[in-house]
C-alpha cells in the first residue's frame, strides 16, 4: 500500500508530507479516472485518486446547466464493469449520471483524495519514480504533500478548464457576463435579452433553456457547424453512424449522414448556419469539433425566438457590435465558448504531452508515453473512448505490477533450519 514520512523539523510536521503510493496515482477524479481506478482493481493493483475539488465528476456536478442531459443513448457511456441501470431512460439526466458515478466509486471502493490540487508532476531520472507534489486543503488549513509512484494517470480530461476568449470592450459592457459552466437555468434571464457567445452543443442548449423560460437570447455564429438530429426515424443519429462504419469507409458515412440530416431538418443554411466542407465524422477525428445533435433549438431559430448573428466585433456599455456593422442592445452574455487541458500547468513533462495539453500521438495510441505516463480521457471521442483507454492501461499497469510481485516472490531469501547431530 502506502508508507508516509514526515520531511522537516517537529514543527513542520503537519505542514509538508511524503507519501509512497506502492501503485499508479490518477490525478483526476472524473468518470476518467474513476474507470482507470476500477480496471486497476480488478487486475488487483492498489492505487491513489487525487482530486482538487471535494466530489467526484466536479465538471458534471458544478459546472453543467440543470436542464442537461447525455447527448448520446446510455450504452455508449456506461464505464467498465458495470452498464446503467435497466430502469434508466435512453438519455440520462444530468443527475442520474450524477447517481451512476457515485454508486460506481462505492461499487468498485474508490476513495478520492479530495481537495488535493496538483501543483506539480516530475519524472525523477535519479531514482526512476514520479514526484507529484499537491497542495492539500482542509478546512482553513493548508498542506503540502509529495506523492512518491512508480505511474502517473493522467485524468483530467480534455474539459478541465475554462476557455475564456477576449473581446474589445468587454469590462465596459456593464451587464453579467459568464461562461456556460457557471450557467444553471434561464430562470433568473426571464425577460432579459442575451448573447450566447457559441453555437456547440452547449451553446444550443442554453440558447434553448433561455427560450423556454421568455428570454430572448441572440446566440453568435461565427463559423460552420455540423447540426444533426439527435434521432433518425426514432433510432440514435450516432449508434447509426457507429453500425455504417463497421461496413462502410468513413467518407461514405459522411454523406449519409449529412444527407438524412438535409431530409429531417432541411437547409440550415437559410437559418444562418453553414455547413463545413469536411464532413462530421472527418472533422470529429480530425480536429475534435464535435457536431451539434438538435433538440429542439432549431425550431426555436426557425421560428425567430432564438436570432442567429455573427461574430462580435466589440462591446461598448450594454450593447455588442457585430462584424456585419449591426449592433444589439443587450443584458446579459453567457460565453459558450468551451473547455481546454489544464496539463500544460502542472505536468513537467514535452515529449508525450503537446502545448496545448494533448497526447501528440494521435488515437489510438494516444494513451501511453514513456517511464510509466499514461492518459486518459484525451481522445475526443467521449466516454466510450475513455473506458477503452481505461482497460487498455490497467492491462498494461496489472502486468509488470504482478510481474514484479513474482519476481519479489522469487528472490526473497529462504532461511534454513540448522539441525545439529551429537
């Protein structure tokens, strides 16, 4: 398991501390590292789960808007070792998600270490071990602490921050501006106009939440976006796309697919939404922008309650100029503008891990790197992509850990008993 020394005089004892994990650490407590932490304990492997904040999943129990819901059918995001429940709808709510991820961590005995903020993580040439150093928080105290293992899982996915663009004139504006992870319902926006900054799935949401509750929201458009319907003919747009590609070549799937997208929700191009010139899929693989799957918010634009404009040019004090020359009275901006890695910030390391906190290998060997580092939760392809990793570098971990309790086993020494003979 785990051996702790104290570093520092008596007085400091407290303060600053040395812990040997005898296994991986998994920074990040998400459903990432909650699936690494369930294959490493069916392969028998002890572990240690950091987390900054004091829950599991934080992205999903903090930073998401109450309405939200999976956007793909519960099969294709169920973790390791145990599916959804029967009971649970074909797109689960934010918080039965929510209820599967805790009964998850209590079936397979995941304990997170909460509180505990990465501040660093070295790769030790001298003595060959990981040096992941956190600041732990309890109450009004502080805390540093050193985890010493021989692997480092890297969690925290490709969400863990937020991206805040800047616009000229922003801090002149005046009225609330926040990103969408602060966002929880149109409730308080009943009657006001607002700029949804994005057209991502996120942004199509709260644009429609914010229809649903009499707000008037203007959502920016400033570049193409792939919409298609979340169901075709009552079956899921992505598990039909999934089946075509295991007989088809990707190109082909594309076309299909855009073209029952054409028959179900016509020329969005009319409603101010341009199509990219590479396909859903391609650009998916390709550069992770995810298509938007429609619920409801093209209806809404259709009918003019939620206005498609361009991008901004600048804010002055309540109003946005757009890069057409239109400017719009308004009171409030919610920024969808997306997530990005935080790995870059605390991660010392350039050879597996690009500047912009992704593997540079691409899918699907983006997982393991050099000297015991893995990731997981990188490949742009969901929860179904993060349980694949998870098992793979469980696997992986499983092996040389039982490989080395054998040889441990093998090369202890054996004492005799000397029996004497008068």
């Amino acid at each position: 398991m785990e051996k702790m020394f104290s570093i520092g005089d008596h007085q400091d004892l407290f303060s600053r501390r040395c812990v040997w994990v005898n296994g991986p650490v998994i920074v990040g407590a998400g459903p990432s590292g909650l699936a690494v932490g369930a294959c490493l304990r069916e392969q028998g492997v002890p572990f240690v789960v950091l987390e900054k904040e004091e829950c599991i999943a934080s992205l999903w129990q903090k930073r998401t808007y109450d309405r939200l819901k999976l956007h793909l059918p519960k099969q294709f995001c169920q973790l390791p070792k145990l599916p959804f429940p029967e009971d649970f709808p074909e797109y689960p709510t934010k918080k039965q998600f929510i209820d599967y991820l805790e009964s998850y961590a209590k079936k397979f005995d995941i304990n997170p270490r909460f509180n505990e903020c990465v501040q660093s993580a070295k790769y030790d040439e001298a003595c060959n071990l990981w040096r992941v150093k956190t600041i732990s928080t309890s109450g009004s105290c502080q805390s540093e602490v050193e985890y010493i293992c021989q692997w480092l899982v890297v969690a925290t996915g490709e969400n863990a921050e937020r991206a805040m663009p800047e616009f000229e004139g922003l801090s002149n504006f005046g009225g609330n501006v926040i990103h969408a992870c602060d966002y929880k319902s149109g409730e308080h926006y009943r009657g006001k106009r607002v700029l949804v900054v994005g057209c991502g799935n996120s942004g199509m949401e709260v644009s429609l939440d914010l229809c649903n509750h009499n707000a008037f929201p203007s959502m920016v458009v400033r570049s193409s976006v792939h919409v298609l319907p979340r169901e075709i003919i009552g079956k899921s747009t992505f598990e039909l796309a999934v089946r075509l590609m295991k007989w088809l070549p990707l190109w082909l799937v594309d076309k299909i697919m855009l073209t029952l997208a054409w028959f179900v929700l016509g020329n969005m191009e009319k409603l101010g939404l341009k199509r990219p010139s590479v396909g859903p899929l391609e650009l998916k693989n390709t550069q992770g922008k995810t298509p938007v799957l429609d619920i409801g918010a093209l209806e809404k634009i259709r009918s003019g309650d939620i206005k498609v404009v361009p991008g901004i040019k600048r804010f002055s004090c309540s109003m946005v100029e757009l890069v057409n020359g239109e400017k719009l009275e308004i009171d409030s901006v919610v920024l969808a503008t997306g997530y990005r890695s935080n790995v870059p910030y605390w991660l010392k390391e350039s050879e597996f891990f690009s500047k912009n906190g992704f593997p540079k290998t691409p899918f699907p060997n983006g997982w393991k790197g050099k000297s015991g580092l893995y990731a997981v939760g990188f490949t742009r392809r969901g929860l179904s992509g993060a349980s694949s990793e998870a098992m793979r570098i469980a696997q992986d971990i499983g092996k040389v850990y039982k490989d080395e309790i054998r040889q441990k086993k093998q090369s202890a020494p054996r004492h005799r008993r000397c029996i004497s003979t008068f």
